[in-house]
C-alpha cells in the first residue's frame, strides 16, 4: 500500500476524534436547544404526528419513515441555527427531501423509458453521467428564458409579489411591509402567480 | 372548459394554495395533510407545483438575466441583492444534497450482512449489484450488506474500493469509530486496531467520526488517524500508487516505519510493530508482497533496523545502537 508522510506536504488537521466530534455536535445540539427549542427533541416528541403527514405526502408509510429518518439525520447533523417554528421547520425539510425523491425518481423513469440526452447516449447508451452535457446546458438557458417569459406575463400585482419573493430573495414579510400589504396577501398573491406559471408551462 | 379541466384548475389552486403557506406561522400541516390524502390526484398535482417553484428557485439567476430589470427593484438595488437564505430556499437545496450523500445510520438492524474474509495468501474481488467492486486484501475482513445504499463494515486488513457513480444513492464504509461516504470514487482502506488510513486515487471522499464532521479526502491525498487520539494527518501521494498491493507491490514514499508495519502485520501473519524510537524512520522504496516472508527481510535491507521476534510478534528495532 502506498504512503508518504512528507512532513513537507502534510496539513495537519483538526482531528476528526470519534470523541472530540461527538462533543462538537452536543454542544451544537445544546445551542438549539437554546435557540430553537430543540430540534431534535422536538422531532422525538412529534414524530408520530410527522410520520402521519408524511404518508399523506408520499402515499407510503414505509417511505415516511424514510423521510422521518432523513429529517432526523438533517437537524442531527446540520448546523442550523434557531429556529422560530421548530415543528414547521422539520415539516419544511421533510417536504424539501420528498421533493428531492420526487425528482430523482422522475429523472430514473426518463432514463428507463430511453428518452435519455442525445448526447448522452452517444457516449455509449449509458446515461450514468449527470454532469451536465452541452446539449443540457443549451436546454438550460432555454428553460430559464421560457420561464422568464411566463413570469413577465403575470398579472401584475401577483407577479411583482412573485418577483420580489422569488427572484430578488425577500421574505414573504418582507414583500408585505415594502408593498404595504398583508402576509396573507403576499401569499395569495404567490399562489396565484404559481397556479398561473403551471398552466403557461404545461 | 371541460368538467375535468375545471376539476383540475381546482386541485393545481388549491395545491398552489397549499404551497405558497408553507412559510406562514399559521400553516395548518394537519389539514394539509387531509388535502394531500384527500385524492391521489392532489399529491400529482402539488407534486407538480413544488418542482416548478424549486426549478424557478434553482435557476433564478438565469431568469434574472433574462428578465428586464424588475421596476420595483430600479432604485433599490442593493435589497435585489440580497439572498433570502431560509430553509426554503438555497440552504435546503444545499441540505437537501448533503442528505444524499449522508449515510443511513441507526437503520434498519434486519438488515442482512454477509461476511468476507481471506487467509494469507488470497485476496478477493467482490461485486456489487449497482457494478461497484471491492477487492479484499489478504488476511482482511469485512461485512457487506448489497442493499440500494450499499452500507460496509471494515472490521480488519485492507480493501481497494471501486465504486460507481450514483447520485441516488449513498454508499457507506464504517470502519471503527469512523464512516467513510462515497459517492464514486477509487480508494485504499487499511485498517488496525490503531490506525485508520484511506487513500484516494480518483475522486473524493468524505472521512467523519460517526456523527462527526467530516474531512473531504481528494485524489491524490491520503489521511490516516490515530484510533486512540483521533489524531488525523492528510499527506500527498501519488494517485497512481493507491492499491499497488493489487499488483503484489507496497510503494512507499518518506513514509513513517510505523505505518509500514501496519501493512507487514497484515502479509506477515503475525503482529509486526516499531519500537518507538524508530517508529518515525522514513521509507522510500518499493517492498515486494509475494508470499509476505520476505518482507521483513526486504526492511532489514532498506533501513538501519533489525527483527528481534518475541512471543509471537516481529519488533522492529534500530540495528545500530541498539
């Protein structure tokens, strides 16, 4: 087996200690639980209420568990810092890792039924490789002008709230106060800018 | 407009509904939930909804680019700026991906392990189902369970790692107190009761304490931790001499003779150590593994050191002096 120590070439490194990096992640834990409540904790304390709305999410208890999981190992390890809403925060990254699952079972059932890159399958008909191809890329830019196009031809009020939430990254508060309307405002105003994009891009 | 359309123009409102709460301190999850179950076609419907928010979100600078500067935002250009960093948004996409890359832990316990292991003088190819190989060094052990994230337990000895690239799945090594995540890479594993050492020759990998953070190994990097202390260093090497024990060679450059008697331990059958004085001696060379008898002797020749055996063991000493 091949080794070289080199003093000369070696970085030394914050050790990554069985011990030392179980401590670290407490201390992470602790702050939480000062901040936001405890996220784990309170994931312990509403898992079944968790497992119930992710099997309504997926259609699938044994995939909720699977999520339940998933979140648990997400808060466990993750550096989040507090959080307002810890119960709403985990149904957030709960929602976030089935989308996730959603799109990658998508992405596998395209490559099975064989409407897989061009260029990809030039390569040898093996469409493993995710970076993305030339051929990508160009569907990228058109894909992002198609949906530019659809977001300009918003009805007004609800695309300038879409834009500033969306695009220009303000919170839903955010849009509200500069806008001087409600939250729920805000919100019904996105909802209808997506129910409108939906149907352009069908 | 057909009933049907109408039925569906409901459910996509009331999915975009739905959706566009998901950041209010009032969300009712509970009745969201009843929706979602209410009728398959909700969650087809929602489904749809949140990938084309996430697309938008995944591609909002190249939509920016391509949208005429937003009029609101015309004399206010440092709040366009601004990156909305909650867990909707960036950090989410970011998580979402690392949880991909995350092992399965405290799984599970059913799930079934099937053990390896070879005697001095064989070694053995192991194929995964998803087209990974792994090739167990002599005298090495290791559990394996071939599952849709194959999980793998080093438990002694050394293993070259062939793994394949599969983004939908992650694929673990436990080794002691240390999880190796790999998402398609080749690597070296060799592991004692002391010393934990991975080396890449392609690709890169994640080395973490369980529960840990993790340090990102390249190729072209090795890392080697101490059980005991947890004490890690990460050196050099060349990519091209990873695993070389596959071609029955161990090629060492400015190595410590500590490590070196790691490997002997494992082709020599017996417990190979440095006395501690020596124990920082630099190798360079290249040992040939054979049968492993020759081994000691190839050292003796390379180093100013000598064998003394007791018990059952082979110590290492220094040969002047001493």
């Amino acid at each position: 087996m091949a080794r070289s120590g080199a003093a000369a070439n070696s970085r030394c490194l914050r050790a990554p200690n069985a011990k030392s990096g179980i401590e670290t992640r407490r201390s992470a834990v602790e702050e939480e639980n000062e901040g936001g409540g405890g996220l784990t904790a309170v994931l312990t304390a509403n898992r079944p209420q968790l497992i119930r709305f992710f099997t309504s999410r997926t259609g699938s208890l044994a995939e909720a568990e699977d999520v339940v999981q998933e979140i648990w190992l997400h808060v466990a390890r993750a550096d989040t810092g507090p959080v307002v809403s810890p119960l709403a925060y985990l149904h957030r990254v709960g929602l976030n890792i089935v989308l996730d699952r959603v799109r990658e079972r998508q992405r596998r059932m395209k490559r099975e039924q064989g409407w897989s890159d061009v260029a990809i399958e030039q390569r040898g008909g093996e469409a493993t490789d995710d970076s993305p191809s030339p051929h990508d890329i160009v569907d990228g830019r058109q894909r992002a002008r198609q949906l530019a196009t659809a977001i300009e031809a918003l009805p007004p009020g609800a695309g300038r709230v879409f834009r500033r939430h969306k695009l220009d990254g303000l919170s839903h508060s955010e849009v509200a106060a500069e806008l001087g309307i409600s939250r729920s405002a805000v919100e019904k105003h996105i909802a209808v800018a997506l129910r409108y994009l939906r149907a352009a891009l069908e | 407009m057909t009933h049907a359309e109408q039925q569906q123009g409901r459910i996509d409102t009331a999915a975009a509904d739905w959706h566009a709460q998901l950041e209010s301190p009032d969300m009712d999850w509970e009745a969201f939930g009843a929706w979602l179950d209410a009728d398959p076609a909700h969650r087809v419907a929602y489904d749809a909804i949140a990938l084309l928010d996430a697309e938008i979100e995944g591609r909002r600078d190249a939509i920016t680019a391509s949208l005429p500067a937003n009029d609101v935002c015309d004399d206010q250009t440092t709040v366009g700026q601004r990156r909305r960093w909650w867990i909707g948004g960036g950090i989410a996409t970011a998580a979402a991906i690392a949880i991909l890359l995350m092992p399965k832990m405290a799984t599970v316990p059913t799930e079934t392990m099937v053990a390896y292991s070879t005697g001095p003088a064989q070694t053995q190819m192991i194929d995964l189902k998803d087209g990974s190989h792994i090739l167990l060094d002599r005298n090495s052990r290791l559990a394996l369970s071939d599952s849709q994230s194959p999980r793998i337990e080093m438990q002694s000895g050394t293993a070259y790692f062939d793994v394949r690239h599969d983004p939908s799945r992650a694929f673990l090594v436990q080794a002691g107190g240390y999880e190796i995540r790999d998402i398609g890479t080749k690597f070296d594993l060799a592991m004692t009761p002391q010393r934990l050492g991975v080396a890449v020759s392609e690709g890169k990998l994640m080395v973490a304490p369980k529960d840990g953070a993790g340090t990102l190994i390249v190729a072209g990097e090795r890392i080697d931790v101490a059980a005991q202390t947890g004490e890690a260093q990460v050196s050099r090497i060349a990519a091209a001499s990873v695993g070389s024990w596959r071609k029955g060679q161990l090629i060492y450059q400015a190595t410590p003779l500590g490590l070196v008697a790691n490997d002997l331990t494992r082709y020599v059958g017996r417990p190979v150590t440095a006395d501690p004085s020596i124990g920082d001696l630099r190798v360079s060379g290249v040992l040939a593994i054979s049968d492993g008898a020759g081994l000691i002797q190839q050292i003796e020749a390379l180093l100013p050191v000598k064998a003394v055996e007791t018990g059952g063991s082979i110590h290492l000493v220094g040969s002047n002096g001493r």
